[in-house]
C-alpha cells in the first residue's frame, strides 16, 4: 500500500508567472482555447462582467426613494458551521439561482439562531446590495433576495422560518417594487426602505441611517460590483464603516453629501485608477479628507490586497467565504453571511487559480488560519477544482468530494481522430486534466499546437496542466509548448513544477527529455528538486509526472533508463503514484521499489500513452506487468486522503481497467 506521510502543509509553488507574459500570437490561441473552453458558461445569472480595478461596464437602472431608524445591538457573530473539534472544515452553500443561493446562506448562517430582521434587494441590480452589507452586519440581518416586481415563495417561507419581524428593502420602487412591500407586510412584518433618488443617493441613507457619525468610509465605483464585494472585509468589522459609491472620475453629490454628513475624515479606495480615478481622488484630499488605495492588477489581487489589508487592521479571521469574480449574483448575499460568521471573502476566478497569483498568496499566507472555508454558489459559479485549489492551504477536506485527474500523453495528430475521440471523452469527465507529453505532432510547432491540439484537448486548457515529451521539444526546445500552456507547464526552458489537488495530493510534474534540453541524472539541477519538494512534502500523497516511463513491455521495453536516477529519487522518497506516456498504449505495472523490484509500498508505475497518437503493439510482459491495452483512452485517478482509484475508460467510456490503491 502507498506510504501516506504526516507533517506541516507546503504552498503550491505552480501558482508562478501570470499569463499575461506570454507571446501575443500565442494568446489568441490560449484566448480561443479559453472560449472552446466554455469560460463564458452560462452562471446563477446575469450580470456586469468588466474589471472593477479597469474596465468599466455600464450601470443597471437606478433606484430612489428613502426612510431612517437606529440599528439594533447585534448579537456576537460566531462560526456555527465550523467543526467542534479545530479541525478544518469546507462546505458549499448553493442554490439553484441567484435567489436561492442568498436563501441558503441564511439558512447557513441564521437558521439555528433565527433573524430578528433581513435585508431585502433587487436580485437583478448589484449596488444597492452591495452598499447595504455594513448596515446588515450592523443589524445581524441575512441579506435576503427578490424579484422586483414580488416576494417569491422561497424568500417568503425563509422569512417565516427565521422568524423574522422586520423587513428592510434597500432601494427604490423602480428596483424594489410595492408589491413586495405588500408582500412582505401581508406576513405580518414591519417594512421600511432605505432609498434615494439613484443609487448613490441610496448609499447615502443606507450610511446615515447606520451612522451618526464615521470618521472612516470605504469608496468603491457604482459601475462594477468586484471591488464592492471585495472591499466586504473592511466594512463587516465592529466598525461597519460605511461603503459609499462613485463614478469613475466624478465625485457624486449624494457622496459628497454623505462624508460632509458623517465628518469622514479618511477614505479607503478599493480598485484601481481604472474604477475610482485621479479626479476624485484629488476632489477628497482637496476637501481635507486623507485617501488611502487597496488595490491590484485586477479584481482578484484588488481582493487579495484588502484581505490581507484587513487583517493588518482588523486582525486576522479564522473563516473564509469564497465567492466568484466573474459575476455579481452569488456575491451579494456573502458579506452579511460573512459578518454572521466572522468571516472574510475572497474573490476568486471561477475556472483555476493558477492565473492569479495574489490568490494563490494569501490562500498561502493565510490559509492555514483558516479553520472553516465556505464555498458560495454552484459549480458553474466556483468549479470544483477551485475548491480544491483553496482548501489545499486550509488543509479541509474539498467540499465536492475527492480531486480526481484525468491524465494521457500523446494526443494530437491533424492525421488521425483519435484526439478528437479522447477530448470527447473528457467533455464528460470532471477533474484536472494532465498531459503526459508529445502534445502536439510530429515536431511541437505553434501551427501543429493551433491546427491540431488546440480544436481538441484545446478546449480544456482551463483546466490543464501540461508537460513535455520528445516530440514537443523537437522545435526550439520545446518553446512553442512553452508559449501555448504558458504557466501551466511549469518555468520556461525548464519544465518541472509541482501543483496540489486537494489538501492531501501533490503533483511533481518533471522534464524527462534528457539529456539534451535538460539534465535527468542524479547530480542535476531538476534531481535536487525533486528531492526537495519530496522531502518538503512529507504532508501529502505524491504523484510524480513525466513523458518517459521507467519500465515498459512496449518498443522501450524494459524501460527507460535516462529516468533512472529520478525514479530511484521518487521511490526513495516515498512517492505513489508515476504516470508516463510514450509508449503508445496503456500499461500497469505492479507497485516498484527503487531498483524496480515488486514492492506493495512502492512507487506504482502506469503508462498512458493512449491520447490520440497511433497505437503500438506490446511485446513480451515485463516483471510486474499486469494490464496492457492497445486502445485510446483517458486514466482517470480518485484521489482520496487515504489513497487512491483508478479506471482507465476508453473513447466509448467503457472501462477497461480499474483498481485501488
């Protein structure tokens, strides 16, 4: 049985280089990838999608209207979903829409206890929610969503259940209609609306009916809803400091009125000079009030900045709520969830951290803090891979069930369908995909990566790590796979990086093109590595990835020994699993020790050279070859805390091979 070790987590030192450096005729084709992909797949709704640190989307329609009272004591907000016993925990709280996702959050966060009142907003507008969150912080009130025009059943029934008496609709009649006020009173409840004529005016009575007085407000832009949903854990803290709106390079009367109200004297901008730009800036420090910038280069490392800013501030905070950047819906209930439970948000991308590494920092500054982690929203709105990513610091088990890595090598030939049959197959299959090398064919070129992987497997770079085999190197070392996968396959002209899958796996992928673009021998560069990241992850299951494999039935046959030194490494270090391509079939060998003999605690050796490529017969077993299939297909690996499955299914989905490890 593989060795499972036991010690201290390690970060993910996969999450390098953004993708922003790679060649700008690559990108268009990591772009088209990205849309064959399905990055704009359908979400829990519609919603702005521009840069709030940058690009700026017009604004929804506006509300008016307003009405004032005192806010009642909160009670101690504590972590009620975390596990009693300081071990760390995640979960996903979701629904089916929009809607339902706030209803479940309330459930999440209030559902023991009750809610003496909530806050209710427009479903299909952002600012008036998102301006709202330190008054329902303030008031211990879930923010609950509705349809403008009435009071859906759900929502209604959620509010019976809580028990709640009072109702505050923040926004006008044009976004939140009388008839849900009527609503809302015909169950009994005291309702009052918290509006003004356009949503900074709305802003102003949410802030003044919290405040008397505020020597600090935060500033974000009323054109986009990320930075408002980042700037959460500045203004969920006992301060509640009030969040007032701008546009982009015009200070709005109502905002102006609102700091003169309150005797603001100090200002926080969240996002870039692209959201709340120079003007304004100099409008406030002209007024005599002191401005201070949290920001990054986009929205996700604008969120990373204020995390980490707030705990500079306020302290550190031992939940997080994960919710996505990429549209508003399931972002607008999650700060007062987060309030509720002492929690701090984070904006992540729906698709891979790998992109951002801000997030994937603070995940590895703080994550070991964290004891509970709340995922927000469906699948479609945070993948389970991005669970995974996430939880991979806290050390929780990923909330969606085990990882699982769907991996083979040698793929894409314009020559043959067989990449098309394989990249079929994993349209079906969930996980992180791992290429095994020889990715494109016959000599790795930017117009074989374009005309032949890129329609195929291409359509799930998202959710790709890649690795080099010989045929990928055969062009300037490997530079064209370099500038297609980009930070996915590791630092260029290198080729061996590491990524964890799940709180209890890593993956060593390796260059195994030696000699020649690297070395492999014990005495190497790309050796000491190795023996690093494996003494360094004595917490975790380890994979070790590479293009060669160590021993073989097929034309290699009994393996190849330019990998020997790396193999002996990984089973030294108590490595589990190696995965290899080359050989064009598919080939399980018993568990090796270091020198190749059967061991059950040793490495176990799988071949999958089963992408796309022609086939190739084996020749005689090799000493612990027990399954060898001449078929295309994908190996599909369940990663559990204890171990592992694997099948290996071909193009039809049937499977082949199956087991536990």
């Amino acid at each position: 049985m593989p060795r499972y070790r036991a010690g201290t987590l390690c970060s993910d030192p996969a999450s390098g280089a953004p993708l922003h450096r790679w060649k700008p005729t690559v990108s268009l084709l990591v772009a088209a990838a990205l849309l064959l992909a399905g990055c704009a797949a359908e979400r829990s709704g519609p919603g702005p999608l521009g840069d709030a640190s940058s690009d700026i989307v017009d604004p929804p329609r506006a509300p008016d209207s307003a009405s004032s009272e005192a806010p009642a004591a909160a009670p101690e907000p504590g972590p009620e979903g975390c596990p009693t016993d300081g071990s760390p925990g995640a979960t996903r709280v979701a629904g089916e829409d929009r809607i339902a996702t706030a209803l479940a959050l309330a459930d999440a966060g209030w559902g023991q206890a009750g809610a003496r009142t909530v806050v209710v907003a427009s479903a299909r507008d952002f600012p008036d929610a998102l301006t709202a969150t330190p008054w329902a912080a303030a008031h211990d009130a879930p923010l609950l969503l509705t349809e403008p025009e009435g009071l859906p059943g759900p929502v209604a029934d959620t509010i019976d259940r809580l028990g709640a008496g009072e109702a505050v609709i923040v926004g006008g009649p044009s976004v939140v209609s009388e008839q849900v006020h009527e609503d809302l009173e015909d169950r009994g409840l005291t309702v009052r609306r918290l509006a003004g004529n356009d949503r900074f005016g709305t802003a102003h009575e949410i802030a003044t009916d919290l405040h008397t007085s505020a020597q600090r407000a935060v500033l974000v832009t009323s054109h986009a809803f990320p930075d408002a949903v980042a700037a959460g854990p500045l203004v969920t803290g006992t301060s509640h400091h009030p969040i007032v709106l701008t546009r982009p390079d015009e200070l709005p009367d109502s905002t102006r009125d609102t700091l003169t109200q309150l005797g603001v004297e100090q200002v926080t901008v969240v996002g870039g000079p692209g959201a709340v730009g120079p003007r304004v800036v100099a409008e406030l420090e002209g007024a005599g009030i002191t401005v201070d910038r949290v920001a990054g280069e986009d929205r996700y490392a604008t969120s990373a900045a204020v995390v980490e800013e707030a705990a500079t501030t306020q302290g550190g905070r031992e939940v997080l709520a994960a919710v996505t950047g990429a549209d508003f819906p399931d972002a607008l209930a999650a700060n007062a969830y987060a309030a509720r439970l002492g929690a701090t948000v984070l904006l992540v991308d729906h698709d891979d951290l790998i992109d951002h590494p801000a997030t994937g920092a603070v995940l590895t500054a703080s994550g070991p803090a964290w004891r509970c982690t709340t995922i927000v929203g469906g699948t479609t709105a945070i993948d389970p891979r991005v669970a995974e990513q996430i939880v991979a610091r806290t050390g929780a088990q990923p909330p969606d069930g085990p990882p699982t890595l769907l991996t083979a090598g040698d793929i894409a030939s314009c020559g043959l369908r067989s990449d098309e049959a394989t990249a079929t197959l994993l349209d079906g299959l969930a996980g992180t995909v791992l290429t095994l090398g020889d990715n494109a064919y016959d000599d790795g070129t930017a117009q074989q990566y374009a005309d032949c992987y890129l329609p195929t497997w291409g359509r799930h770079l998202v959710r790709t790590r890649g690795s080099l085999g010989n045929h990928d190197i055969r062009t300037a070392d490997g530079g064209p796979t370099y500038d297609f996968f980009g930070v996915r396959a590791g630092p260029r002209d290198q080729g061996w990086y590491a990524f964890d899958l799940g709180p209890h796996w890593r993956v060593l992928v390796i260059n195994s093109n030696c000699p020649g673009t690297v070395r492999c021998d014990a005495g190497s560069q790309q050796a000491a590595w190795l023996r690093d990241q494996l003494a360094a992850t004595t917490d975790r299951h380890v994979i070790v990835a590479a293009h060669h494999p160590r021993w073989s039935s097929g034309v290699y046959a009994p393996g190849e020994a330019r990998v020997a030194d790396l193999w002996r490494i990984a089973a030294e270090g108590g490595a589990d699993l190696w995965l290899a391509g080359h050989e064009h079939g598919y080939e399980r060998f018993a568990p090796k020790d270091a020198a190749g003999a059967d061991d059950p605690a040793g490495v176990h050796p799988f071949t999958v050279g089963t992408g796309g490529a022609s086939l190739r017969e084996f020749g005689d077993p090799q000493p612990g070859s027990q399954v060898r299939l001449v078929t295309h297909g994908v190996l599909e690996l369940t990663l559990r805390s204890d171990g592992y499955a694997w099948r290996f299914l071909d193009t039809q989905g049937t499977t082949r091979d199956e087991g536990e490890g």
